[in-house]
C-alpha cells in the first residue's frame, strides 16, 4: 500500500510538471563497511539506469538530506555478526566496533522515521539475495529499471566460522541485540518466507532469521489493524457530529412550528399556507428521525466490527508472546552450542600443537633427504676439493676453495674456485668473477677483493635470501650443487677440512629450509585475441625438474589453463586427466577465479594431493613476476603488465585463502569424529 501510494503522487507529480524527474539517490550503510561491495555495485547499475547514485558514510547523510529536501536514501543494513565476521585481522577491537554500529543505526532510525517518503530501510543480506524485489522497491521513486538491471549483484563472502563466532559476540550485548531488531523491524522487506533455506551450517542462523521475518510481519499486521480502528474512529466522530447538527436542526424545526402555530392563530387566512408548511417541517423530521435510526445502527455495527478486531489483536499478541518464548528456547540452544564451541577450540589448538611438531620432524628429515645426493634436480659431483687459503679469526672467518672436474646436470668446470665463509656464525657462499665470466647467468656484484667482483650469499641474509627465492632454475642447481659438493669432498678431505665441512653442511641446512617456489630460466609471453600464452622455460620445483610450463591465460574471465606438456613423460601433476585411452588430455583449468564457487573450489582443490597442490600454489606465485618482465604490447587490448600482476596476486591470494579454509574444515572434521569416538 506504501508503494502504490508513493507511485501514484509520483505520477501525479509528473503530469502536474509534465516531465518525468530521475531521482538523486545517495547509497549508504551501517558502520563497519560490510556493504560497501553491494553499494559500489548499486550504484553504478542505477547510475547506468539515469539515475544520479553515489554511496556515503552515515555522518555525511542527515547534512545531505538538509541540502536537498526531494533527495532519496538507501540505507543497506548489515547485522552486528556480518560486520565483527567481515573485520580485518587487524581491526578495531569488536567492542569500538559494535559502538560504532549502534550509533550508525540510531541515526538512521531517526532520519527515516523523519522523511519515510524518502528512505529505505532494507536488510543487506535480503538485498543480495533479492535483486529483482530490491528493484521493484526503487521504481517506487519514479526510476524506471529493465527486467535484469539488478541481477548479478555481489553477495557476501564471510566464512561461517568467523560468522558464526561474531553472532556470539554479538549476543553478549544486550541493548545492540534490542537495536538490530527494531532496526530489522523497520526495514522492508524483500524476501517472503518460501525464500530458500541457508546452508545446513546456518541452521540456527536461518531460524534467528525466520523469528525475526515473523515479528517484522507481526509488526506490519498490527500497524494496519490500528491504522483501521483509526479510520474506525474518525468515522464515528463524524457520525456523532452527524447526530449532534441533526439534534439541532430538529430543536430549530421545534422552534419553528411553535412560531408557524402562534402565526397561524394571529393570521388566519394564512392558515392554509401555514398548514402546508407544518406538513413539510413534519416530513423533514421523520426523515431525520429515521437516519439518526441509521446512524445508531452503523455505529452499533462499528463497535462489533472494533470488538472483533480487537480479538485478533489479541490472539495476535499471544503469537508474538509464543514466538518470543521460542526465541528464548534457541538462545539457550545457541548458549549451549556456545560453550561446546570453546571445547571444540581447546581441541583445536591442542592438535595444532601436534601438528606443527610433527610438521617440524617431516620438515628435517625431508630436508636431509633432499641434500644428500640431487640439488634441484639434477646431480652434481667434483673430483676433489682442495682448500687453497683460509681464515679463521671470528667474526668473519672463511676458506677459499678450488673445485677441480666440477660437474652440475649437464654443465662443467675444470675448476671453480669459490669462498665458503662464516660471518657471525651465519654461513655463505662466495662466487668470484673469472675474467668477466661468472658461475651465474643472475649475476649482481655486491663486492671486490683485490680489482675482482664477487656475489655473497649469506641465506641468514635478508638481502641474500630475497636473491636466492628469485634465482632461475639452473642458478639454483649451481648454487645447491656447489654447497652440497663443498660438504661431501671436504668431509672426506682428512681432518684439517672438518672445521669447513660443518660450515658447508650448515650451509645445506639453510638452503634445503628455503620455501620451494617454482623456478625458471626464461619467461615469455604472447597476445592472441582475448588471451595471452606464458611460457616458463627450464621450470623446476623443489626437486622435480618441469621442462617447459605453458599456461594459457584469459585476463578478462580471470581464467587460467594449464597446457599439457609435449611429452607425456614429463607430466608435471600425477592428478593430470587423461582420456579413455589414457593419453593425457589437452589442457587442465586451474581451480581459482569467478568461474568457480567457494564450495567447488574446495571440492577441487581437496582433490588433488599435497604436491600438487604446492606445485600450482607455486605457479600462481609465479605470474605476477613474469607479467611484470613483459612487455605492455604482449598484452590484450585494456590490460596493462600492472593490472595482471595485480590479477594474478588476487589470483594466488584466493588460492591460499581456499586452502587455509580447507585445513580448517579438515581439522574441525577431525576434532568431532575424535569427539564421537570418544
């Protein structure tokens, strides 16, 4: 009735100017900035409609208002829980944080209860699930929208585990409990009650929310049963009057006959005249006799009318009193479920624990296992390593080392004369510059002894340690090569080399414990159409040497392919599809992007085993690097090295997002499975 209401003077206000107006619309929300994603988008759907649209902070709305009598106002109302589960790590604390809220929503409460022609209310979770109902609420102020215009708003992307624990937070306040739901009650609503079920997760959420939709109707029903015994009311005021002017007209007629009696008996030949009049005045007052009658039975029939009325609102509130007893029972349900929640947590951190020392154990014995005979893949060997000179007065001390017939995979030296050093008890590996040849194709001068150029890296280092995270594949090789050779020859060199074999060997631990990333030797991109080809050429991981990686990537979609290697033997996944007659299929699409939901890229990514999940882990890190060396002009018209480095950050950042959200599942899955047995 609001609605129609509102169009209807929309419409006559049109006719009246004889144009039609586009509304200036200012998009705003609760504080804690949950809906700033939804009113972005908003925004720019309305503004393609015509219509002005802008967002704005709460503090700026009631001067905006004062401005502009005829301006309009959507508030997008985010509940308490979704604005503490939205929170950065490293936010407010939840209490600053739920103060904030409560003021927003007082001052929106108050400027739409001061202009409700001007302002709605509406809830930012029935607002992203409903669009075509949130468009059906703007035509309201004249805008005229097109079937669709509002499909494809962004919904909210708030884990249940973080949802779930601010609702609890949440409840421990009272008042803002108080105030959400007059908020909620004040808002309009979208979504009727056959609206879908909330994931199974959410049962107890869906049922807060079902209690809350049920009041909000509640609430509706009882504004138009006391605006009808208003109209009520207003109706029998007017019959009273009715009846009050009648009892007067008929005290004037008294009057009047009692002259037209006195007349008729001083003027006799009037007597005719006055007779007929007198028959005339009785008629009148028959007739008004008999609608005071009509009038006593429909204030009668109003009073049966308000009685009955009267007892559907009770019965109404006895309903509100039952939903509210209801309401009670699942807080004390929720309470419970709180308290084995703080349990489920004593579990969690008790088997993180576990975890992590077990994960240390692994972590050196596959760090021992991986520096014993293969660095990077490839073997490596010298036939003898001969200290040359050495120094040792802390806290710089080292040894200069020649390595004769040093071999590394398919490269070879007559002899490498390198420097194992010691600063501060950190160990390094020191390269010399042989007549502008060096071991290194990265090469960055960072010294010179005696006019000769020389790199240091010291993995304690934060510079050295950035330098060997970037090294390419055959760099790494070199680098892991010469450390593991420098440990095997000088143990077996005789007691005079000892002190150094430990320096080495401790070298091999830092550099077994660097994160694995995918390396590479050569980078290159190519544009075609819509989509761009990255090849990484000499590719390794870890141990696993990959050959050439190609991936086919579409920056507009925000999807990415993995092309299937030239020969089946160098397979990079052992998840790789194959078809019927086991030949390995033409391409893989990788789990991250639009194209996929939260859910199913859980589902695919718990598919694949632990080293193919760091493999493509690894590749994704690897984009934003390679898009950077490259030149613009390889790139699709609209895009920019900048914009996809920043995609394919985004891109590897989703990707880790869905893999810590999948240990904890796993780990919560684990937990109660130990609990039932238990």
């Amino acid at each position: 009735m609001h609605s129609q209401s509102l169009n209807t003077a929309s419409r006559v206000t049109q006719e009246r100017t004889g144009r039609s107006a586009l509304p200036d619309i200012v998009i705003s929300g609760t504080a804690g900035g949950a809906w700033g994603n939804l009113a972005a988008a908003l925004s720019q759907r309305l503004s393609a409609a015509g219509a002005t649209a802008r967002t704005q902070q709460v503090p700026e709305l009631e001067r905006l208002a004062a401005e502009d009598p005829g301006r309009c106002f959507v508030a997008l109302v985010a509940g308490p829980d979704l604005v503490l589960a939205s929170q950065a790590p490293d936010a407010q604390d939840p209490v600053a944080a739920l103060d904030a809220w409560a003021r927003s929503a007082r001052q929106l409460l108050r400027l739409a209860r001061q202009r409700p022609g001007r302002w709605r209310l509406l809830d930012l979770r029935e607002a992203s699930l409903a669009p075509e109902a949130l468009a059906g609420e703007l035509t309201s102020w004249g805008l005229s929208l097109p079937v669709g215009a509002l499909a494809g708003l962004p919904g909210l992307d708030t884990e249940p585990l973080a949802l779930l624990l601010a609702a609890r937070l949440a409840e421990q306040q009272p008042g803002i409990q108080r105030l959400q739901q007059e908020l909620l009650a004040s808002c309009v609503p979208l979504l009727d009650d056959t609206a879908a079920a909330e994931p199974d997760w959410q049962a107890l959420a869906a049922g807060h929310r079902a209690l809350v939709l049920q009041a909000r109707q509640d609430a509706t029903a009882l504004a138009a049963l006391r605006s009808t015994l208003a109209t009520a009311h207003g109706e029998q005021a007017q019959l009273l009057e009715q009846l009050h002017l009648a009892q007067e007209g008929l005290a004037r007629l008294h009057d009047e006959r009692e002259a037209a009696l006195q007349r008729a008996q001083q003027l006799a030949e009037d007597l005719s005249t006055t007779t007929q009049q007198a028959d005339a005045l009785r008629k009148q007052h028959a007739a008004l006799l008999a609608d005071l009658q009509q009038a006593k039975g429909r204030q009668a029939s109003f009073a049966q009318d308000l009685q009955a009325r009267q007892a559907v609102i009770d019965q109404q509130a006895a309903e509100r009193d039952a939903a509210q007893a209801t309401l009670a029972a699942q807080q004390a349900r929720l309470a419970a479920a709180a308290r084995d929640n703080m349990e489920l947590l004593e579990h969690v951190h008790l088997l993180q624990e576990q975890l992590e020392a077990r994960y240390l154990e692994l972590e050196a014995r596959d760090a021992e296992a991986a520096m014993l005979h293969h660095h990077g893949g490839v073997a490596a060997s010298a036939r003898q390593a001969v200290v040359v000179a050495s120094r040792n007065e802390p806290p710089h001390c080292h040894a200069d080392i020649a390595l004769d017939d040093l071999r590394i995979g398919e490269r070879q030296w007559p002899t490498l004369r390198v420097r194992l050093v010691e600063h501060d008890t950190h160990p390094g590996l020191l390269f010399w510059s042989e007549e502008g040849r060096q071991p290194l194709s990265a090469w960055a001068t960072n010294g010179d002894e005696d006019g000769r150029a020389f790199l240091l890296l010291v993995p304690d280092s934060p510079d050295s340690r950035q330098r060997l995270l970037s090294l390419g594949s055959r760099d790494w090789q070199c680098v892991v090569g010469v450390a593991g050779v420098l440990q095997r020859c000088l143990a077996d060199a005789g007691d005079g080399a000892a002190r150094w074999a430990g320096v080495a060997a401790r070298l091999c631990r830092k550099l077994a414990h660097l994160p694995a990333r995918l390396r590479y030797d050569e980078a290159s991109v190519a544009g075609e159409g819509d989509s761009v080809d990255v090849v990484f050429r000499g590719a390794s991981h870890g141990s696993i040497a990959l050959g050439a990686l190609r991936l086919r990537w579409w920056p507009q979609q925000q999807r990415i392919d993995w092309r299937a290697p030239d020969d089946p033997q160098q397979v990079p996944l052992a998840t790789w599809p194959v078809d019927a007659g086991g030949r390995l299929q033409p391409g893989l699409t990788l789990p991250v992007g639009p194209a996929f939901g939260s859910a199913q890229r859980r589902r695919l990514w718990a598919a694949l085993p632990a080293a193919d999940r760091a493999l493509v882990l690894a590749v994704l890190d690897a984009l934003p690097g390679a898009a950077r060396q490259t030149d613009a002009a390889a790139w699709p018209a609209g895009t920019s090295p900048q914009g996809l480095s920043a995609q394919g950050a985004a891109l590897h950042k989703q990707a880790r997002r869905t893999l810590t959200s999948l240990r904890l599942r796993d780990l919560v899955r684990r937990l109660l499975g130990r609990a039932q047995a238990h």
